[in-house]
C-alpha cells in the first residue's frame, strides 16, 4: 500500500520508532565552559570499498591514503593542539592497522564503534547486524585496548532493531542521527533509552563536500575555503547558543595537503576562545550522563 | 506514438492545459508600497522520508529537525522583526505537531496545503488526489483553527485535475507553478479560472542549494554567502520592477546554525526600504483579488 | 564487437565521419574589428518539456516563462545595446508563440533552425529526421517571413545523417559542434562542404550552470557572479586572439531577475571596446564566405 | 557471499594484491631542490569517446578540440616557460594524430602509455589487456621514436593483472593510483615489484571539476577561480613538506579560453620559487631510482 494510503497507526508508528526525547543541553559545560566542541574522524580506509567488493585496486589505495597519510597529519595536528578528538573505527579496518588504533589511543584519543567492515547496517537481518556490532566492539577492544563507549552507525541510519543492539551493548551514547544540534536522550517506541544522541549533520561532514565517484556524478564540488566557512558558521552559532559544536571529517577526505588547512584554521578559530570545551565524544556524553542523573540516563 | 509525430492538436493540447492568463501585476502594492515580499515556509518535516516508505530512521530524524530546531527559530526571526509569513503543511505534518501548527497561527502566520504526506500529487488517480486534497485542507483546519486560502502542490506540479480540485475547494491562490515572476490568473483549457498563481521557482528555494541524498549525487553544492546572493539579486530587481518577491524555504534545510543568517541578512535588507510590503500569500492573492475585481476574479 | 576489439578502418571511419577542415578564423573581422562576438538565444521554452511526454503542468510552466518574462527583457536588453542576435527556435516553439518569432525579427534579428520540437534528432532514423528539418525551416519562414540561413541541432550532436541534410537544405553554417573556438569548414567524411561551423561550447552556455532537474542531481550549481567571470574569461581571451566569442543562453534560463545582469554585464564589458564586431551567426558565416571565397564555400 | 561475510584472508588477500610499500620521498630533490613538480596531460582527444562506441559527433568534435586547440595551446606554454612535461596518449590518439605525438617528443616532453583507446582496462581479460599494453607501447614507439618509461592507466585503476603486465613490459613507473602524496614502491602480493608509483589525485586532475555529460548531472561545478586555489594549495603543501606535486589535465578540458589561465598562472606561482624541480614523470622516476638503489629498485 502507498503511504497515502496508510492508516494513522500506520505512520505514527514508523515516525515513533526512534525519537528525539528531552534535550540534553546543560545549563553549561564542563568547567563552566559556554560550549562544547567534539571532533570526530571516521577511519572508513579500504572498508568503503571493500564493502563494495573490494575490486578497485584503484580505491583501496584512496584508502590506504587515509592510513598512510591523513590520520598521522590528523594526530599531528591534534597533538600540536592538545586536543583530544574521537575515532570511528570499522574493525576489519582497525585490523588492517592495529599501530594506528593503537597509537589513537595512546594519543589520549577515543575509539568509538562504526560498524565491522563498514556495512550497510540499516539493510540488515537483526541476527547479522547485532552479530556484526558485537564482534565489531570486541575487536575494536581487543586491538586497542580501550572498551568502546558509543558508536556511529556506518550509513548514519538505523535498523528497526538498532537502537536495542546498543542498548545490549551498554553503549552510552550514539552519533548517527540528526533531529537536534544538541545531544538528546534516545527515545525507543516513546521509551527513554538512556542513550544519549551526539547529533551528526551532514553539513558538517567533510566527505558531503569533497566526495568523488567516477561511474556517477558525485564530485568534489565546493572550495576548500566555502567547507570552512560553512564549519565556521556552525561553530560560531553552536558558541552563540551555547550548544554543541560535532564536526565530523574521513582522514582520506581533509587529510589532503589542499585540506587540511581547514582543520588547523578551525582549530585555530576554536581555541581562540578561552570559554570551549574540546572534548571526545565519550567525555560530552559521561558529562550530560552526570549533569542529568535520572532514573533513565 | 514520439512527440515529433504528434499532431498539432496534440501538442497545443497538452500546452494549453493549464496556462498563465492575464498578469495580475498591480499598479502598486498595498499602501502604495513598491514592491511586495511573500515568503513561504513548507513544514514537509518527517512527511518527506514517509511518503518514500518511512523505513530511515536517519531521515526521520533529519525531518524531525525541523520541527523541533528549525520552526522555532523562523518563529523567533519573524516575530523579532514583525514579519507575517505562510506555512503549506502537509496534513501529515500536522497531526504529528499540532501544537507547532497552532503557534504558527497564533503567531499571526497564514496555514496552506501541502498536500496528505507530501505524495507525488501530480501521479494520483484523480479520485485519490481529490480525496488526500480535501482531507488535508479540512485537517489543517480542525488542526489550526484557520482554513486555508491557497495551496502549494506538494511536487510543484499539477496533474490534469489539479486545477479542477482547486476549483472545488474554492481555494483563492494556488503557489506551484512558473510562468512568470509576478501574479497572473491561471486559464484551464484556455478559461480563465479566477485562481490567482504566486509562482514558485527553483531559483527562489532553498532546498536545490543544500539538499542531499547520500544515494544519488545530490548534495549541498552552494556555499550560503552565493544563495544570500542569489535571494537578495532576485528581490532587488522585484523591487526595481515593482514586482512580487516570493522565497519558498524548508525549516529543515535553512533553520540550520550555518544557514539561518540567510534569512536574517534577507529579512535585514528587505525591511531596510520603507517601500516593501511584506505580506503572507493570503494576503498578497486577497489584495490581488481586490484590486483586479472582474467577473473571474 | 567492444572498440579496443575494432579494425584500425571502423575508428578512423568514426572519426572521420564530420570533422574539421580548415580554419576559417580571418585576418580581420568585418570593418577592421579585431574580434567577433556573436550572442545566441535558444528559445525552447515549451518544447523541452513536450519533447519528454508534456505530462508535466508545473515544467511547462517554467517553459512559458522563458516566452513571456525572459524573451521580452532580453529583446529590451539587445535593443537598449543596439546588439542583433541569433533565436534559434523549435518550429513548434515559433507556432506557439508567432508574435514572439515575428518581434524578433522585426528587432532586427536572425532566426535559425533548432528542430521540430526539440527532438533528439542524433537518434532519428534518416527520412525522420529530414522531414523534421525540412518542415522547421519552411514553418519558420512562414511564421516570420525569414528564410533560416543556418541551423542548431536540439542535441547539439549529429546523427550520421545531419550533415547531408544542412547540405540538401542549402544551409551557410551550423552552430552545434565543438573542435573549434573559431570558425572552420565541416568536412563530410574527409569532403570539405562549404559549411561553415559557428562552434558552441558547453562552457559558454547557461543551462550548463543553472538547469534543474527535480527527479535526478542536476540543480543549478554555480553562483551568477563566477558564470560571468566564466564567460568573461571567455570574452577576453576570444579578443586577445583576435577571434569569434559565440555564447548561447536560454531566455527561461538568463532570463531570471537573478541571472539578466550576467548578460547585461557582459554586453558592458563587451561594448566598452571600439574593436569588436557584434553580429548575428548569420553575418558572421556570411563575412567569412566573403573572406573566403573558394571552389568549396 | 556479501563482504561482511568474508573470512579474514578474503579481505586481507583483496587489499594486500596491490599496496603501498616503502616511501620513496628523497631527502632532496635534483640538484638539492626541496621540492619537485611534474606535470602531464592525458591526450584522450577522441577515445574517450570511441570507447563509449563512437557515434556521438558532437562529443567527437569536443575531443578533437583537444587536439586541434588544446595541445598547440599547452605546448605554446611550456615553451615559452622551458617546462619538460609528460603526455600520456591513448595508442589509437596517437595515430589519429601522429604530428602532435612528434612534435610533442621533439619539444622535449615525456610519452607515456595511457591504453590503446581509452579501454576500460580494469574490467578486460588477462591476455586482452595485455595485448592492448603491448601494443600500445610498441604504436607510441613506432610514432614518436621514443619508448615508454611508464604508464598511466585509463581508468586511474588496476585490474588484478595490470601490475604484472608493467613488470612484463619493463615499466619503472606507473602513476594511477592514490595511497600516498609523494612517490613510493608497488607492492605485488606483499612483494616488492621494483616499480615506482607516482600518485596522481582526483584533486590535481582538472577534469573532476570540469567535465560535462549531458545525460547525467555531471557538469563544471567549480568556477576556474576556485580550482586554481585548489592546485595552489596542493603545491604549496608540497613545498612545504618537500614533497611531489603531481598534476594532471587534459588538453579538451584545460586548453580552454577560460581556463589556460590556471597553468600559465600555476606554473608562475611554481616558478617564482628557485628551489623547485620541475620534470617529466620519468626523470623524477629514474632520479628515485638512483637514489635508492636497491636489490628491488
């Protein structure tokens, strides 16, 4: 049946699945900070085309970019800044390079979960997607040493039955969904979950700017200096609210030489201000979890 | 058969099916303004993911954003600078957030249709297209309070009964369609109707600027400095021309931190000459009503 | 059989099938003018939505706009300038709109040949496509009472046997391929013809930049203000050359309030050198048959 | 079996066919310079359509373009700057243009094989692509007089056999692929080959920003401007690290009035410095190879 012709149970039941609950913006930051800042880098490497089947040789090595090159720019940069930032890892990639799980963490970083080899996990059976997201965390853990405490989903989208697999997990957050700037408290069929969401938007996401596939019409299609102008505004409207500023970039996208000045300049923009709080995505979400002690978080 | 072997009485057919008629361009606006400015808001929200099946979850909550950030902040910019505008709320939308359609009206704002869920209203059986058209006028109404004037197709398109249905409902405007920059009086089958159009452009949404779809390649491909841009070169020469400047925006695409400040720096200028008239579509197609009254209108 | 398995006979036939001859760019230009510009107008407006079924009200309209808003400001603009020009127009564009088609020429410009009805005419079979031709070029001197002296292929392509029949009509010039900034002579499977080709360029066209299409990715991408550094470039390196600038615009596209001063702009620029030769593609093939009198133009 | 269900050796026996190996950025450059440049450009000309089967005229007439306009242009240019550039060219464009192959060799600049007309080469079978190799290095011999050092793929990819098939031929440089900025050594199976990679980038190629099919929605997105700044960045960054700048065009895309520009003013930011090397693709290669004479090198 067309959705038009759908009953009113119908379509309240598909939009009430998952639900943006109580906002979860605290009066103020840690240490009294007027802001929150989390960036965030998902080390998708040879994963988004092994996913595909891995038979470009061609973009495996676009990936293996992000391995060889960005991240060790990334941690540089980020070193250099004493800032601590969060890395979502698929786990066949985090196996691919178990040094540089190892030395994210041992730069003080976080680990966060993003899915086992970068599946579509929203088109999956719920045995293989919760089989996957398991596993997923335990290698993750094992290779780094460091238990993950959220996850971003691979395809920024959840299964019907993903939202209960992070609920088995004992995750404390998830960044994948996008009804608020701010994080929110995870609704499931209008039940507070306790998880907290840590919204993502494409708009600040790297890979929606520079992207490029040859056999469609995707193409990087925005100057490096409109991508940061766009982060910049966010940040600077995320300062005049008070609210939380998550960024989202790929060590194969803004780890370019033609890049990678945004980054630094929005480091840069950021730290100028004395009252931000950098933090990892796990550090915002222990944070709103003591601010908010309820029954629920 | 191809069009090339179309007769001729084919393809004046298919062209003079619906079509512009005379110009409804006034001498001058009301109050003996110069100029006049009708902005529009389309609250389509989670409707836009439900008519597709419903089945993201990530969408959803990207279409929840715009009720839950993105309305209010248009409510607050319009209230602080004094600005009535329109909302075409599909039905749908709606019954998912009464209140939000109550504070528009008690704001002072004007309610159109959008249609039942945003369906493709120009591929309906005509049956079902009256149906879903009726059902969500009279929504919006037991919804609102206000019953509504005039009507945005929810695909800017008409079907081949579109016209007549907005005949029966005795609606006074319709604001889908293109062939002009300034009101005119839309003819079926070359008789005038009585039906005042406010066109629509692409040009004049933002949603073609900063729409993405992680499937295809579309994606935010303008930076919001070169839409302000093109919004403020499209009101100036309404303005040079005495003309109607009409600006469709989507709560989910501008009420973004990054993309606000285009409605701000517009409504600033806009309201930085005392010769606009800034006025719902109600109020602009009842004015018009008034000023050219004639046997059709 | 797969191109790399070809004989080395089937790709230099291909390739030869239309191709350059030699280069018809002149010493001078007419009065001693160092450079040439000839500015173009496809007037499609109803037809390329026809062309594709005509089912689609709301794309229609956007195509009446293009003969109701956009070819009156531009034939104000060209009058404003003193600048002839060349409306290329699909014979059933020049029937829907006859006045349009005889204030063109009664302004003082030339009309050429686009099609019946903007067909895909590389995809026709032989006699189809003949017939077509033949009936827009008769249709067009009827409506306005000028014989076309050249033609625009709605594809801008050839089909095997578009060459044949610009010769069979006795056409002076075509205006639709590519090997060239400059003038030269087609030859017809390594024959020169004594056609001279007025190149087009994707990169001096409007549309490129700001067509819209709902159902796929294509959305106008590139801000007025770098179209016209675009075409500008265009301009000053055709003048340092001593050579032809031919740009080819839409009234429904160019003829927004938004995009007109590209154009606008652009005639300043143009008009603002002593030395350059405004004209139509008809007195520019014309000059250069002078130019070049020989046993095969 | 879907990816994810992949046994471990599955996904490490696909990524580890071809890999990076040991970087082979110098500690200096050719006579101490810190930073080397090589520019080249793919002469597709007419195969990039042939390969699609040819039938399009129009978009043969727009790579001929390429040769007749934009390789006298690009030559012009390098002359007047003394820069030694590489020419990578489809077999078949040689042929189809045997003086421009010529008069590319006897000015000085590199040819490398760039497949027999334009195949997709990562989908052919063992001995077809092959064969087409072979043959393609033996053509650019027998046209120009000069033996290929290296190669450039068409579809900037490998099949699971082109790395051998360089070794087979005695290649001592490929540059198609993308794990690294600065030069490094091809990894077959985990077995150093020998065989220099020289990265290229979808970012230093102009194409990607530039390219036109009017049956998708690919189309120039970026205003020249922008991509100037792009290629600058990545320059500078290079020199900033000492690296390689690598950059590719072509001749129907950059040769453009308005876009020649971008070489003439890049190549004078490039040589406004006096520490940069700029050369061929198989100088930088051979100078790698000397400098780290090795068993495997």
């Amino acid at each position: 049946m067309e959705p038009w012709g759908w009953c009113e149970e119908t379509w309240r039941q598909r939009v009430g699945k998952v639900r943006a609950g109580r906002s979860l913006k605290p009066a103020s930051w840690k240490g009294g900070a007027r802001c929150a800042v989390a960036l965030s880098f998902d080390c998708d490497h040879e994963t988004s085309e092994l996913v595909l089947g891995g038979n470009s040789i061609g973009r495996l090595s676009a990936g293996e970019y992000g391995s060889r090159v960005g991240v060790p720019r990334i941690l540089n940069t980020l070193k250099r800044n004493g800032i601590s930032a969060t890395f979502f890892i698929p786990a066949v990639s985090a196996l691919l390079h178990e040094d540089e799980a190892r030395r994210i963490v041992g730069d003080g970083h976080e680990i966060g979960i993003h899915g086992w080899i970068h599946e579509f996990n929203s088109i999956l059976a719920h045995e293989v997607e919760r089989e996957l997201q398991c596993r997923a965390a335990d290698t993750l853990e094992r290779v780094s040493g460091q238990r993950p405490l959220g996850m971003r989903t691979p395809s920024w989208d959840f299964s019907q039955h993903t939202l209960q697999i992070a609920q088995e997990l004992g995750l404390i957050y998830d960044s994948s969904l996008m009804a608020d700037d701010d994080p929110y408290e995870l609704l499931g069929d209008g039940v507070p979950t306790g998880i907290i969401e840590l919204p993502v938007e494409w708009i600040r996401d790297d890979g929606v700017y520079f992207n490029m596939d040859l056999q469609s019409a995707l193409r990087p299609q925005m100057s490096p200096m409109a991508v940061l102008d766009v982060f910049r505004r966010e940040f600077d409207q995320a300062w005049g609210e008070g609210g939380l500023f998550l960024l989202t970039m790929h060590p194969h996208v803004i780890g370019h030489r033609s890049r990678m000045f945004i980054l630094e300049e929005l480091i840069a923009h950021i730290t100028s201000r004395s009252d931000v709080w950098v933090a990892t995505h796990g550090d915002v979400a222990r944070y709103l979890k003591e601010m908010t002690a309820t029954p629920t978080l």
